[in-house]
C-alpha cells in the first residue's frame, strides 16, 4: 500500500520506519521537508520521500495523521476533500477536561466523508519498530465507527508486529487517548518500553 504520513517526527517516523519494513510505500506530508525530523525521518527510509501535505495524499491508500495537535488546523487546510479516504489518527491531546474531544472526532468533523480510525497513539514510538521481536505480544487498540477503517488500522498493526484489538467506536478515541496517562505513568517504573496486553481468562 502507499501510506501518506502527515507530520515526520517522533511517531510519524516511527510508523514510517515500521511500515516501510512491512512493505509498504512511505510519503511524508510537511509542511517543510528540509527540517530536521523529515530529513532524520527520510534518512532511515531509503525509499520514502516528502512532499507538501496535499501532495503526499495524492494516491495514498491510507492517510496517518501525525502532526502535534496544534498542527492539525494547518494540515487540513492544505488537504484536499477526503471523503471516502481511509484515515488513522496516531495523535494525542491532553485536554484539560478528559469529557473533551478526542483528536480523532475533530477529524471526522473537519473530513465530511473520511473513514475513521483512531490507532497507534496508546504506546511509545520507540515500540512501532520493536513489536514485531516482542516475547509477549503488545495490544494496539483500535476505536472508531468505520468497518473499513478499523480493519485497515488493525491489519497495519498486526503486520508491523502488535496485537491489534477492537477498542470499541469514535467515542472511545479520546479514552483511547487519556490511556496514555496510564502508560506514561507505567513508563516511569518500567521504562518506554511498556506495553499494554490484553490477557483471556
Ligand atoms: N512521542 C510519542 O511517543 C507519541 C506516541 C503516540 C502518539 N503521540 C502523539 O502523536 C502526535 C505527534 O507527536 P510526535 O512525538 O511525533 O511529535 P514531534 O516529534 O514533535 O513531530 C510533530 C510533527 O508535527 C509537525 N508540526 C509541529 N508543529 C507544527 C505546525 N505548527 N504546523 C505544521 N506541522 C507542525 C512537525 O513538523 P516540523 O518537523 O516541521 O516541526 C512534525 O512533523 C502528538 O499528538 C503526540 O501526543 C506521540
């Protein structure tokens, strides 16, 4: 697949280094490909290139957010109408009021039409490269009310190596998100290499 990431930092590197692993084409959207996080970014990926975000999700089958949340009112604006799309929400943001809304339903309001899921935003993303040599599998959850969405995200994450899980719909996106209070708490004892895992009784 070709998977548009819009934002090179931290998690939208990570993920691109994993997916690029898996076999997947990598197109960065930035709003500048010279910075030092695309260019570290594209350094790792040998085949991946940078583009303007509207660029990058020309063809992309699937489009990963992964901008910091302040970035995301710029980002859309650049974007062309993407209804119909497949889009992963890898972000977090740590309102004030945990009732708030998530970044993932501030996407759906601003993308009439795009196929939703909220994925890969409950871990370190120093883990996204790591999973796949993991003794004990990590849990990626998955929330949102697109079918199509939530079964590509999950796909994604089983190849790059976690255990994907269905995390309920949109509204979830935001527990989803104050989740990672949780793991920053845990990362204190036990280090960013921390994972969630879902045990059957
Ligand atoms: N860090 C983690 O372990 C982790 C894990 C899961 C989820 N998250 C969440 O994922 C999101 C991104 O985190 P990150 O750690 O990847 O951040 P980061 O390393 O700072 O990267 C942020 C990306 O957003 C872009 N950006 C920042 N401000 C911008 C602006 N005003 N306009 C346009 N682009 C802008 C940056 O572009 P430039 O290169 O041009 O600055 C960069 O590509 C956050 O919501 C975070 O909470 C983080």
């Amino acid at each position: 697949m070709r998977i548009a990431i819009l934002g090179a930092g931290n998690v939208g590197g990570g993920l691109g280094r994993a997916f690029a692993a898996a076999g997947h084409d990598v197109v960065f959207g930035v709003r500048d490909p010279e910075s030092t996080k695309t260019q570290a970014a594209l350094a790792d990926i040998p085949d991946a290139v940078a583009a303007s975000p509207g660029d990058a999700v020309e063809g992309a089958d699937v489009i990963v957010f992964a901008v910091r949340p302040v970035a995301i009112n710029a980002t859309v604006a650049e974007l062309p109408p993407l209804g119909g799309r497949l889009v992963i929400d890898a972000m977090n943001r740590f309102d004030a009021e945990p009732g708030g809304h998530s970044t993932t339903q501030d996407l759906a309001a601003m993308l009439p039409g795009a196929k939703l899921a909220k994925a890969f935003n409950t871990i370190g993303f120093e883990n996204y490269a790591t999973a796949a040599g993991r003794a004990v599998r990590a849990a990626m959850f998955v929330a949102g009310d697109d079918a199509d969405a939530k079964r590509v995200a999950m796909d994604l994450a089983a190849q790059i190596g976690f255990q994907p899980e269905d995390a309920g719909g949109l509204a979830n996106a935001k527990v989803l998100e104050e989740m990672v209070k949780i793991w920053l708490a845990l990362s204190q004892a036990h280090g960013r290499g921390v994972a969630f895992a879902v045990s059957e009784g």
